[in-house]
C-alpha cells in the first residue's frame, strides 16, 4: 500500500554525473589513470591506459626527476594533464549531459587532479631518495638564509665520494644534546687533506682557497677559532666542515664538534627549493 507520502518502493537512484558511482570512478581516474576505465569494464582502454601511468610514474622515480627544477615542474603539469585526460575520456566523452554540468564535473576533476598530481610527485621524489628539509640557522648565509627550504639527495654518497665543495647534511652528535643533530655544512677538507685557518682564510694543503660564498663579520670574533686554527691532517673517512657564514658558524673549527665521519653523513644539498 503506497500513497504520494508513504511508499513502499525503492527510491530510483538519481541519474547524472554528479550521482555517487560516476564520482567513484572519476576519483579512481584521477589516481591511477585507467582505473576508472577497468570499473565500467572498458578493459582494452583501461589496460592501455594503467600501462602508461604506471610507466609514467615509475619513470619519475627511476630516472629521479626530482633533481631537476624544470623538469620536476614539467611533469608535475604532465601528471596533471594525465589525471584529467583520464578522467574526462572516462566520465565525460560522448556524455549527453548538459554543458554546464559537463564544466562543473570537469573542474572538479581539475581542481581534485592539480592536488593528487603534486601529491604524487612529492611521494615519486620521495621514493627517488629526495628529501626536503627546512635550514633553520644563520650558518650557510648568504647561501641558505634562516627558513630557506633545500632538496636533499640521501642516495648521493651511495654511488659517490664526497667532494671538497659539496654542501651536505650530516647527522651530528654533541655531548649537550640527548641525540643527534641535523647541520648543513659545506666540505672543505676531505681525507688526506691537511687544513689550516689564518685570519680567516681556508687554507688546504699549502695553498689558500677561493670562497666567494663566505660571508665575514665586521671587527674581531667573539671565538679565537673562528679567525684561526693551526695545520691539521684530516684522517681517512673524515671530513672538515665549515658554514659559508664563517664567523657565526659552529663546525669543525670548535674544539666540541671536530672533524665529520663518513657515517654522519646524510645527504648532498642540490638545490634551494622555492615554493611561490
């Protein structure tokens, strides 16, 4: 028994694209391309379509991406253009709906593919050995400025040694601290290498060096260590570390810290990050 207030029958589901299923398979498009495809059994499509993103983002690991500024922003837009492709030729072509719902649907496949595809890219870096990390000292200026955010390569060293040069961060223990802390240092003495400082000046092996990225203060140092150091030897899987801001800077020079081992270390610096 039914009447226009009571009824005993099913409500029918509504119809569109905004209706619960063609969301569900918009939202698997947009996160693995094909996908979508598969779940309205277009299998030869949806196939094709998985290979390429698959291969696609297996490529952004594999050949690390990340290293590269433009190139990491070049396919940031191609992961994105390859969610809504994706997602238009599921939900979309041949669709008879009316053209404004067709442009809602489709900015919202827009807007929810623009955060997956950054998404996705930052965890591709991830998983390529990259890490971003935030400088929080005075020590690299004017190279890295308090707040600075720098990308990190943890898999350098793995397949390289380590250079006189090389901005790294390492992994250091201080007797006043419970654990270990990160710093950001540049190498200036590798083993076998004998160091010294005189009135401020690096000099390796006999021979000053030419640091146009140091950055000195005005008037004595509040440190005698900072200005000067006598001859030292570097032993082998050691490694001399001074900050560009060379007389706010708590490196090698100090008594407490000394020289880096191999083991501290975590990484190459490979570049300034800018997210704006």
């Amino acid at each position: 028994m039914s009447s226009a207030w009571l009824t005993l029958a099913p409500e029918p589901e509504p119809t569109g694209l905004f209706r619960s299923n063609t969301l569900q398979v918009a939202a698997a498009s947009i996160a693995l391309p094909g996908s979508g495809h598969l779940m309205r059994r277009r299998y030869t499509i949806g196939i094709a379509w998985t290979i390429f993103s698959l291969a696609f983002f297996g490529a952004l690991v594999l050949f690390r991406v990340a290293v590269d500024a433009n190139l990491y922003l070049l396919t940031g837009i191609a992961a994105l253009l390859l969610s809504c492709a994706a997602a238009y030729d599921c939900c979309l072509r041949g669709s008879l709906q009316p053209a404004i719902r067709k442009l809602g649907f489709f900015t919202l496949a827009v807007l929810a593919s623009f955060i997956w595809a950054n998404a996705l890219c930052y965890w591709c870096s991830l998983a390529a050995g990259f890490r971003y990390m935030q400088n929080i000292s005075k020590a690299m200026l004017p190279t890295f400025a308090p707040g600075d955010w720098i990308l990190v390569d943890s898999r350098y060293y793995d397949h390289h040694r380590p250079q006189n040069g090389d901005i790294v961060v390492i992994d250091h223990p201080f007797s006043n601290s419970p654990r270990p802390l990160y710093l950001v240092k540049r190498i200036s003495g590798v083993g076998g290498d004998t160091v010294e400082i005189s009135n401020g000046k690096l000099i390796r092996n006999g021979f000053p060096v030419e640091e146009n990225y140091v950055k000195t203060s005005e008037g004595p140092a509040f440190e005698p260590w900072l200005r000067n150091m006598t001859p030292r030897t570097i032993p082998p899987a050691e490694f001399f570390l001074l900050g560009d801001n060379r007389d706010n800077s708590y490196d090698s020079r100090a008594p407490e810290v000394g020289n880096c081992h191999e083991s501290e270390l975590r990484g190459k610096v490979v570049r300034k990050v800018r997210f704006f």
